[in-house]
C-alpha cells in the first residue's frame, strides 16, 4: 500500500503564509508526476499545482503567483508554499502521485484561513 502522508495544515489569518508538506515512497516520488488538489466544503476537488520529474511546475489560475510548489529530492516530499492567504483557500489539502493511470492520494490535511 502505498502512503502518501502530509502535514503542515492548519489555521491562518488572510494574508498569511503556510507550507504543505507530502513524503513519498522513493520510488513513486521519482517517477511519478506529484501533485496537490484541494476540496472547500460543499465543492468538487480541484487541481491546485503540479510538479514533474524535470522540475517543470503547472498551477490553477486561482492560486498562480501566490503558490508554489517544491520538490526536496533528498527527502522524497513535495511542498506547497502558500502565501497571501484567503478564506477561499480554506479547504481539505490533498498530495496526490500520477503515473498513467495510476494515483495515490493522501488523506488530506486541512487548510483553514480565517480571522
């Protein structure tokens, strides 16, 4: 079984900042494409950025210049580096590994901002 395991939610301000962390197996981080959705409450997931092999990164056009996301090949994780915070970005914070059709999710960790 395959583990995908994220840390780093919690509870911001707007226009705070916040990092998402994801571990992977080696073999599924260096293969597959990593990437994080994110689900608000009552909406369908969406895709928030993407990250391959060869460092080339995609984001939604609602978080584009206010997110990023990282690899750190020696931990085998995928980060996602928020900043500028809104409450529209409140949601369940999901690392998700493509190859094909194949994909592993985590669990999810929730992203609340919120005065």
């Amino acid at each position: 079984q395959v583990q995908l395991v994220e840390s780093g939610g919690g509870l911001v301000q707007p226009g705070g900042s916040l990092t998402l962390s994801c571990a992977a197996p080696g073999n599924i981080f260096r293969s597959y494409i990593m990437a994080w959705y994110r689900q608000a409450p009552g909406k369908q997931r969406e895709l928030v950025a993407t990250i391959v092999n060869n460092g080339n990164t995609n984001y939604a056009d609602s978080v584009n210049g206010r997110f990023t996301i990282s690899k750190d090949n020696p931990k085998n994780s995928v980060s996602l580096h928020m900043n500028s915070l809104k409450p529209d970005d409140t949601a369940v914070y999901y690392c998700n590994a493509r190859f094909v059709n194949i994909n592993y999710w985590g669990k999810g960790t929730l992203v609340t901002v919120s005065s």
